[in-house]
C-alpha cells in the first residue's frame, strides 16, 4: 500500500511538472494565453482588422461602427482625432466588448504634431540622434493628448533617387547614419515605459525596399539583391527591432517579384527568426487588396490566403481578412493555430502598453507649443540645414546691410511645415518674414512669385526694384509642401515655375544673391548655381523655421547639418550614391573628356573608356557628408594604432582637427573604410562612424574611432555575415569624398 502511495504521488509530481513546463512561464505569455482562450473566432478576426479615413473620421460616429467594437470586431482605428470620438469608442471597447480589449488609435505622425520639425531628411542632415530624439519625443508627447499612441513611423527605406517623393520621409542613403537615427526615433515616440500614457508606439515602415522603386517613381517595382538586401535595405529595420519598435509596417512595392504584404520569407523568416522581432506587422494602406493588381493575388480571397500564411497581423483599411479568413478556415488553408498565433501578437503589445489597465487618453494639450517645445524644434532646424555655398563669405550678413527679402516660399506658413502635416496648424508657424518683423531687420520684401510653381513674370519688375535698392538678396525658394511625399515623384528636379528666371534677373543687378531652400529633396542647380553667392539648404524646416533662418543668416547660430543623401547635378544622374561600386574601368579625373570638348568628326572611340556622362561628368554636385561652417577646419595626422586587426584586437584611428578660423564652429568628422577585395565586390567606401567636434578659433583636438572586426562584416550572396583576411583602407575627413588615408590588415 505504501509502495502504492509512493508511486501515485510520484505519478502526480511527474504530471505536475508536465503540467508546470507546459505553462508560459512569462507573466505576459500567459495573460495572452488567457484572453485567447476567452475569444471567440469572430472577435480574434477582428483584432486582425485596421480601421478608419484617408484623413480623420468625421461628422458623428455611425451605430455601425460602434456596434462593430460593440461586438469585437475592430482591433485598431487611425485617423480618429476628435477626442470624444476617441473616448467614446475606447469606452464601448473596454466597458461593452465581450473581453473588453481596448482599442489602439493610429496616426501618421511623422516629423511632428503640433509642433512641427523639419522633414525626416532634414532630420537626417542633423546627423544627430539626439536631435532625432527631441522630436520624436516632442511629438509623443503632444499626440497622445489626443488619444494617438500608435505612430507610423519612422520610414527607415533608404533611398538613393531624389526623383522619389518619399525621400523627403527618408533618413537618407547610408544604412550606418539611418540605423543611428532609427534608434532614436523609436527611443523618443515610445518613451521610458510603453505603458506611460505618453508613450506612442512606434512604425518601422516600409517594410522592405520601397526606397529602391525603379525610377524614383512611387509604388514602382523594386529589384534588390540578397547582398543589397542585408548589407543595405534592412540594417535600419534590425536597429528598430533591436530598439523595441513595437510594430513594422508593410510596403507597397514589390520586391523581386513578391509584394511586401504576402512575403513569407521577409515577414516570417527574416523578421520573425532571424531578428527575432515579436510585436505585430500591419499592412500599408489597402496593400493587401493591391495585391491583385500587382498580379500576385487573383481576388480579394486569394490576397487574405496569401498575406496570413505570409505572416501579416493586422489590415489596413481593406477588409480581406474580415470577409475571407472564415471560409479560409474552412477551407483548410490557413489554421487556427496560426490565427492565434497573429492575434496574440497584436494582445502583447496592447498588454506591454498598460491599455487594459490604463485604456483612457491623459489630456495634456496644454503641452501643444511648449516653450520647450518649440526651443527643440528651432534647434532642429538650425542643426539640420546645410550651407551648401559661400562665396566670398557672404553669410553671415552683417545688420547694417540693407535686405532684399523676395521669393514664394519666404511668407508661407504651412508650406514650410513640409509633407504629412496633417495636424500642424500655420498660425504658429513663424516664417523668416515673421523673424524679421520681430527682430527690427532692415529689409524690404516682394514675393516676386506667389507660390512655388508660379510661372507669371508680372511681379518681376518689382523684385528686382526692390533688389536694386538693397544691399544683398535673400531669396527664399523651393518646393511647396505638396511637390515631395507620398505619390509626388518628379522627373525634372530643378526649382519649379519661374524661379529660375527670376533669380537670373536679380543676378543682373550685381547684388549678392543668398538662395535659402525649402524643399522635400535635393534641388538641382546647374542652370543657376553661378548666379548666386550663397546656398543653405533648409528643406522644410517647420514650425520655426522662420527664426532659425534669421540666426543663421545673421551668425547668431551656425547651419550645423551635413548632407544625408549625395546631392545631383541633373536628374539624369539617379539614382546616385557615395557607397557604390568602383567597376572594372572606375573613373580617371585627368582621361575624362567632356562632350564639348569631343571635336567634330573625330574618330569614334571610347574617350578615355571609363564610367561616366559625356555632358556632366562623373562627380555629383555635393557628395554625401558636405556641409560648410562658418569656419575653417584642418585635418592632420591621421594615423591607426596597428597595422593589423584580429578578433581580439580592435583598432583605432586618429586624427588631429584643428578650427584656423575666425569663430566658434563645428564639424562633423567623418570616418569611411573600405574592403579592398571580398569574396563579392565591396563600395569604394562605407560610412563606419561619425563624431561632432566644437571648437574655439584655434583650438585643435584628437578625434579617435575604434573598429572591430564585426564592423567590417557584410553579408555576401550566400547571405553568410563575414569578413575576410585582406586589406583595408580608412579615411577620416569632412565628407565621403575627401579624406587623409591609412591602411590596414586583416591577417
């Protein structure tokens, strides 16, 4: 008997233990786990469903759509601002749904709130992930007083082709740069703790190539291989993984053939397995419908059966999930398994959010345009803006002179906020002529033009009056905010309408011209850049971008950026980046003959049988990096610490900067390395670190970066992470184009 005792109580531990290794051990996992097991199928179905507007739901909320979070079937809204909308539809979800699971409320916010920053690749000139940061945080912090804790954003596709719209979203053209800011980015919208109630959690988005659409042109087609794909396109999107983005978004392109939003292989394999990413992936706006044009899917059906088994959480907008995942069930071609397993991916994050305990929007508008606020926002501005020319030094101006103020973009409040700025409000943006009232400058201002794309010549007269009885010009052009984002690819990439013309009519007065930009992308300026003196690059600076321009076109700040992307001479150039290929007949500077000099009926050859344009050449306007100061920096002595690096020996590269100029500046030192020769062929450069340095007329300083073996890897086409013996080359210097080199080994 006691034998018998002995056994069943041994029997019960064993099942115990079972029972014990069976169960989640993660807190989490098994509230997950429990609210599954509550859920019925319509309700896990509808935490799969995205709904809302192109903008924002309005007018009063329909009894059916309430009924449907009445019932369970609406897991996340976007573009719901209305606050008692917002609070009206988490009540029904969290007091009147079946398991009460709060609702998520979804906004692209993208640069800004209320408080406007500089567009994303204004942003990315900073070089500066606290600057990145500030913004984020800034727009968090405003955002979610509305109910908005889900932003899509921030667009990690890297892009080397001014013609897309979206580069102006872009963080630029160097993974390295773009994998810092990312960081940043998702540091500053989802804050300290998910479940603060400032917290907003963050997008990776466009999950995967959308940067690379042929042509520039949006939604096109993208063809990558799997080396550009490691090495490239997804080091951004590892870095938002690895900073807790919560949530990824899917593209619109295709990508080798596989629209982004049935890619099993990148939304499964790479996302899930290799990165090890557990939030929830949502698709981009009705991807999953588009699916059918593509040629991938042959009805609304098919696309629900390909973008589950793909790996997709969560439909936006268009409802194949909705109509189809139950007959798909049926049907046996998705199963329930996988089903939960979508569903509680989306719980986790409502869970990590505190939404069930905390489901309700804290009210903090009386944050909108702090002081603080706009303080950051200016700065950003001032950090992000590259002065591009300077002849002469004709910035900075001294008061005294007298200022021809002309051009369409010098008084446009909401067009200097830039693309998606849904929310920003153009009366507190504060225009240059804004700052110029308010700071008692000498100046005299005629638009000339009275918007971007204004080809009219009436008002020429009048600027060039105005500028005839001045001491130097500013004219303040560009790109409305509607010519960049989203759908505004262009193919001819100069300043649009007349502006051209008008500032080679002002050139004939023999005043300085000071040519200010705002613009979404690199503007081209071949046809004008010898007519004007100076350019600053300020994109779409924002809602103060009017007084950062003022302090730095008076020397009160210095335009701090660097470019992020290599600036082109003509659009026929692009795409076009710093960290290409050298090919087997790279470019000799002294063989290269330019069209015009090929002499009538010569001899047909090749003309120095090298890769380049007869008509511009090979270099582009500005490399990557560029950016002047308003000082002058020197590079010396740049030296490594050994000629050889090993596993267990990193090494470092140092170099001497010293500021011989007049002024207080800084400079952004720039460290690029090459792999001489590798099992596939390597760039001729790639961006390994950066530092900013501020620096006293004559004070000098040692900049020191550290490599390691794992910061020369790259993946080759077997998609092996890897870096052989051979030799390296190193520059450090203030651009990806110039630079005092050493060398060194991998042995």
């Amino acid at each position: 008997m006691k034998k018998i005792y002995v056994f069943i109580c041994m029997l019960v531990c064993v099942l115990m233990a079972c029972k014990k290794e069976q169960q989640p051990t993660n807190e989490l996992e098994t509230e997950v786990s429990e609210l599954l097991s509550k859920m019925t199928l319509d309700e896990k179905i509808g935490q799969l469903n995205l709904r809302g507007t192109s903008s924002r739901v309005k007018g009063q909320l329909p009894d059916s759509l309430k009924q449907a979070v009445r019932d369970g079937k609406i897991g996340a809204f976007l573009n719901v601002t209305n606050t008692e909308h917002v609070d009206e539809l988490q009540r029904i979800a969290v007091e009147e749904s079946p398991n009460k699971i709060p609702l998520i409320f979804a906004r692209d916010v993208i640069h800004g709130y209320k408080t406007i920053f500089p567009i994303p690749l204004g942003m990315a000139a900073s070089w500066d992930a606290q600057v990145a940061k500030n913004s984020s945080r800034v727009a968090a912090i405003e955002a979610s007083s509305f109910g908005i804790r889900w932003t899509f954003a921030p667009m990690l596709d890297i892009a080397r082709d001014s013609r897309w719209g979206r580069i102006a979203e872009s963080p630029g053209e160097d993974p390295f740069l773009a994998s810092n800011l990312t960081k940043a980015y998702v540091e500053g919208f989802q804050g300290d703790s998910l479940n603060d109630p400032t917290s907003m959690i963050a997008c990776a988005k466009h999950f995967i190539g959308y940067g690379a659409a042929i042509g520039g042109r949006d939604y096109n087609t993208a063809i990558i291989s799997d080396a550009q794909l490691h090495n490239i396109y997804l080091p951004p999107f590892k870095s938002a993984v690895d900073a807790g983005s919560q949530t990824l978004m899917t593209s619109f392109n295709e990508m080798n053939g596989i629209p982004a939003s049935g890619d099993r292989r990148m939304l499964t394999t790479v996302l899930r397995e290799e990165f090890g990413f557990d939030g929830f992936v949502v698709s981009d706006w009705e991807s999953v419908e588009e699916m059918i044009p593509h040629g991938f899917a042959t009805d609304l059906k098919h696309a629900a059966e390909l973008s589950l088994n793909a790996g997709l959480n969560m439909e936006m907008t268009s409802k194949a999930f909705e109509k189809y995942t139950k007959n798909l069930l049926k049907e046996g071609k998705i199963t329930e398994t996988q089903i939960n397993s979508l569903v509680a991916d989306i719980l986790r994050v409502k869970l990590r959010m505190g939404l069930f305990e905390k489901p309700y929007r804290v009210d903090k508008s009386d944050n909108l345009y702090a002081d603080a606020h706009l303080q950051m926002a200016k700065e950003a501005a001032i950090e992000s803006s590259v002065l591009l020319k300077n002849k002469n030094n004709v910035l900075p101006i001294t008061t005294r002179k007298k200022i021809a103020v002309i051009g369409p973009l010098a008084d446009k409040p909401r067009e200097q906020l830039g693309t998606w700025t849904f929310d920003g409000d153009g009366t507190y943006t504060k225009t240059p002529i804004n700052a110029f009232q308010s700071n008692n400058v000498n100046y005299n201002f005629v638009e000339g033009l009275s918007y971007s794309r204004d080809k009219s010549t009436k008002d020429f007269s009048k600027a060039v009056a105005a500028a005839k009885n001045s001491d130097v010009i500013v004219f303040i052009g560009g790109e409305e905010a509607i010519l960049s984002g989203e759908a505004h690819s262009r193919a001819n990439i100069n300043l649009p309408g007349a502006q051209e013309q008008l500032i080679k009519e002002l050139a004939k007065t023999g005043k300085p011209i000071v040519l200010i930009i705002m613009a979404g992308r690199p503007i081209t300026l071949g046809n004008i850049l010898k007519d004007v003196d100076a350019v600053l690059m300020t994109w779409h600076p924002g809602t103060m971008g009017g007084p950062a321009i003022h302090d730095m076109i008076f020397g009160i700040a210095e335009p701090k950026g660097r470019l992020p992307v290599t600036w082109p001479k003509v659009a026929g150039q692009l795409p076009l980046f710093y960290n290409h290929k050298n090919t087997g007949r790279p470019v000799i500077p002294e063989e290269f003959v330019q069209m015009d000099s090929i002499p009538i009926g010569a001899w047909q050859s090749s003309l120095g049988n090298t890769t380049h344009y007869l008509d511009v050449g090979y270099l582009p306007q500005y490399p990557f990096g560029y950016g002047l100061g308003y000082t002058k920096f020197v590079y010396s002595k740049t030296a490594v610490s050994s000629s050889t690096i090993t596993k267990n020996n990193d090494i470092m590269v140092k170099v001497i900067v010293t500021n011989v100029g007049e002024r207080k500046g800084t400079d952004i030192v720039q460290l690029y390395v090459q792999d001489v020769v590798g099992r596939i062929t390597r760039p001729v450069r790639e961006l390994k670190g950066y530092q900013k340095v501020t620096l006293e007329p004559n004070e000098q300083k040692e900049v020191t970066f550290t490599l390691s073996l794992d910061d020369l890897k790259y993946y080759d086409n077997q998609e092996k992470l890897n870096v052989e013996k051979g030799e390296f080359k190193v520059w450090i210097g203030q651009n990806s184009a110039v630079g005092i080199s050493a060398k060194f080994s991998y042995e």
